[in-house]
C-alpha cells in the first residue's frame, strides 16, 4: 500500500510538471511577453497550410537599423523598431501559419516535419494547439488537435 501511494505521489508530479495553461486568444496577443518560456493551449485557432512566410522575406526585414531621432535638445535617442524574429526552424521543423487575430507582435511558429505532414495540406482549418512560446524566436508548437 505504501508504494502505491508513493507511485501514485510520484505521478502526480510528474503530470503537473508537464501541464500546460489554457490562454483565451485574445490575452495571447494583447501581451504575448508574458508567456515567455511557458507552454500555453491556445483553442480555435485558424491554421493555414502552403502558404507560409518564407525563410528570405523574414531575414531581409529582420535587419533594420535603429533610427536615430533628434530632439530639440540635441540629443539623440535611438528608437528600435519592432522586428520581426530570424526564422530559420532546426532541421526537424516546418514554419506555420497560425492566425492568431489581433496579434501585432511578429511570430514565428514551427512544428515538427512529421506532425506537419500528417496535416491537411494548401488549406485553412481550425484547431486547438499547444504552443511553448519564445518571442525572440521560434515559438514550436507542440501538439495540434484539428477541429471539425
């Protein structure tokens, strides 16, 4: 009896370690900062397959130079604009579109090669994902469930 309580102790850690936060949508992309790290659900998001934003058209964005603007005071103050992050997925990974409305942070988002080619391809559906989010880079979402 003692050892299945310790077990069953032993994995209910275990499962809340691995738990992820349900976010509404919207929340997401008003202050998508503050998930930084964390690994969030996100429900009836619109995915679009084949059309994603290559490699080349990000990187040609990603290097903007700060503007310089000067005040009446004479003194400058560098305001960097917000760039989109280098989206370049490890090997493994494929970009992906999720529509996320309202969102006017740039994103990049990438899933695994395998789980992308069991999804309905050249088309747009509906879907609950799992997302482990890093603004400064590739957020990878970890798992979709397509809905119908």
């Amino acid at each position: 009896m003692k050892q299945i309580l310790t077990l069953f102790t032993v994995g209910l850690l275990f499962g809340l370690a691995q738990a992820q936060t349900k976010v509404e949508t919207a929340d997401f992309a008003r202050r998508p900062q503050f998930y930084q790290g964390q690994t969030i659900l996100i429900r009836n998001v619109s995915i679009s397959t084949g059309n994603v934003i290559s490699n080349d058209q990000v990187q040609s964005r990603s290097r903007q130079r700060p503007n310089p603007n000067i005040n009446k005071s004479n003194e400058k103050s560098w305001d960097i604009l917000s760039t989109p992050p280098r989206c370049n997925p490890a090997s493994g990974w494929t970009l992906i579109n999720p529509t996320i409305p309202n969102l006017k942070t740039p994103l990049c988002f990438a899933v695994r090669s395998k789980i992308y080619d069991r999804l309905p391809q050249n088309k747009s559906f509906n879907a609950d994902i799992v997302i482990e989010v890093d603004v400064r880079g590739i957020s990878q979402i970890k798992r979709i469930r397509i809905l119908k």
